[in-house]
C-alpha cells in the first residue's frame, strides 16, 4: 500500500516489516537491521553515521534499493561487521537484475497504461532475436540456451498488449535505437518492421525524441494501476529498481512528461521508424 508523503520515512507507531531473506539484497538488508539492532542504535543514528538519509536505509533493509559495494564497505564499517556483510557482496552483484524487476513485471502485466522512456527499443516491443542481441551484449559469457529461453519469454510477455483489458501503452523512445544496430543489420529490419506492427494498434503509441533534446542515461517506466496507484521502475546496465513510494513514483512522471513533451509527433515519429527500415533492407 502506498504511504502518505506525511509519513514517508517515519517509524513512530508502525510495526516494523518482516524482511524477506530469501535473495542476495533481502538477507543483506535483514543482516543491516539485525547488526543495527546488535550495536544498539536507532535507524536515524545508524543513517547519521553513514551520511544517508533514514528513508534510504531503509529501503537498503527492504531490498527496496540493493547497495552498491562503497556502500556495503561503509554499512560494514559503521556495524563493525566483520565479513558479514562483505561476504554477501558477490551474490548481491551476481544477481540479475531480472530478479529486482520481478515486482515491476507483476505490476506491469495488470496496468492500465505503462509509460517508457528507453534509449533502445522496450522490451514490450522487441523481437526475440533483437532481445536476444541484447542480452548476449549484457553477457557475452552467457549459455546461448538460456539467452534463447530468456528471450522467448520476454516475447510472450507482449500478449499483454492485446485483448479487451489490454494497456494503453506510451513510449518516448530516444532517437538513436533506430540507428544503434543490435546484433545485425537483418535483426534491426525485422525489429523496425515489428515496431510498425505495432504502432497500428490502437492502444499502442510510439513517439521519437528529438535529437536535440537532452535525455537521460537508462530507461524509464511509470505504471498506473486500474485502482489508480502509480508506481515506477528505472533501469541501466546490469541493475533495476522499483519504486512504490509515492514520492518516488511522482518524480520519475515528471522526467517522462518532460521527455514526452520533447518528442515529435506519432505521425513524424512513424516517419523516422520507416525511414531507419528503408536503411536496413
């Protein structure tokens, strides 16, 4: 459930929440509160000594906002924790990003429109072999199964786009996916020749930034529930967080609609969408 902006970060009269140990960033974030609790101090002094705000610790406690290694090294020095912590670093950066997307995929498959921001192509529009591509690029060492299995399966999550409850779905998409050729010339033709498809839906809206217009350095997506609850994912490379929090969620439609009213109009954007097909066939 979404908090009020007036009790954001404040544990006075809450029950506190139940970690979920059962991921590389949850035990991590139960480990943080349990050597908090050790050492006998307040989430408040325990932020004070890390120079984070108190509602940031605690999303780091809740795998709301996995730490990074400087902040891992920092949590160990303030806990004095030994290697408790530091030996959960390498599960925490081997872990997928994928797995901190699951929350955002859930709610994404139930939305009632879904708003993106990408420097490529979204995963809601890819082919397979163009999500394949990508993938091999996150991680040339990976088996080439599980990349192909991987792929499919983002595939299949485009059902979501069709029937009676389908999305609306809006994309602001930087200009340089139709030029940045992904796995192969043959790939990008079928990938812009699907994107076409796609934008004859009527629930299906593609726009393309201008080019002379600032961006940002990942992807964006803000989801409105059917129940009206708005809430938001980010992701760059190797890494994804999903935010419920009111706030949060408020700050990132704000970049969108500003990105949004940066982008040219359907009918143009098409325009450039054929006009990239034209250089691949």
């Amino acid at each position: 459930m979404l908090r009020s902006r007036r009790n954001r970060g404040s544990s006075v009269g809450r029950p506190r929440k139940e970690l979920d140990r059962t991921t590389p960033a949850g035990l991590l974030g139960a480990k943080v509160r349990d050597l908090q609790d050790l050492r006998g101090l307040t989430p408040a002094q325990l932020a004070a000594k890390l120079f984070i705000s108190e509602s940031r610790l605690i999303k780091i406690q809740t795998a709301n906002d996995p730490p990074n290694k400087a902040m891992v090294e920092r949590l160990t020095s303030a806990l004095d924790a030994g290697d408790a912590l530091m030996e959960l670093y390498p599960l925490l950066r081997n872990a997928s990003f994928k797995d901190y997307a699951q929350p955002f995929l859930a709610k994404q498959a139930k939305a009632k429109t879904i708003k993106e921001f990408s420097l490529l192509i979204p995963g809601l529009l890819q082919t397979q072999a163009y999500a394949a591509a990508l993938m091999r690029l996150g991680d040339p060492e990976g088996l080439e199964d599980e990349i192909r299995a991987a792929a499919e399966r983002r595939y299949e999550r485009q059902e979501v786009l069709e029937g009676p409850d389908a999305p609306w779905l809006w994309v602001v998409l930087d200009r340089g996916a139709l030029t940045k050729v992904i796995g192969s010339r043959t790939i990008m033709r079928d990938q812009m020749e699907h994107l076409l498809k796609a934008i004859q839906m009527p629930n299906i809206h593609v726009q393309i930034l201008r080019a002379d217009c600032p961006t940002v350095g990942g992807s964006i997506s803000v989801l409105t529930s059917r129940s009206g609850e708005v809430s938001a994912y980010t992701e760059g490379f190797d890494v994804g967080r999903y935010m419920q929090d009111v706030e949060d969620a408020e700050r990132f439609q704000r970049i969108y609609d500003q990105l949004h009213a940066e982008a040219l109009p359907p009918s143009k954007s098409e325009e450039l969408i054929r006009e990239a097909l034209g250089t691949y066939t």
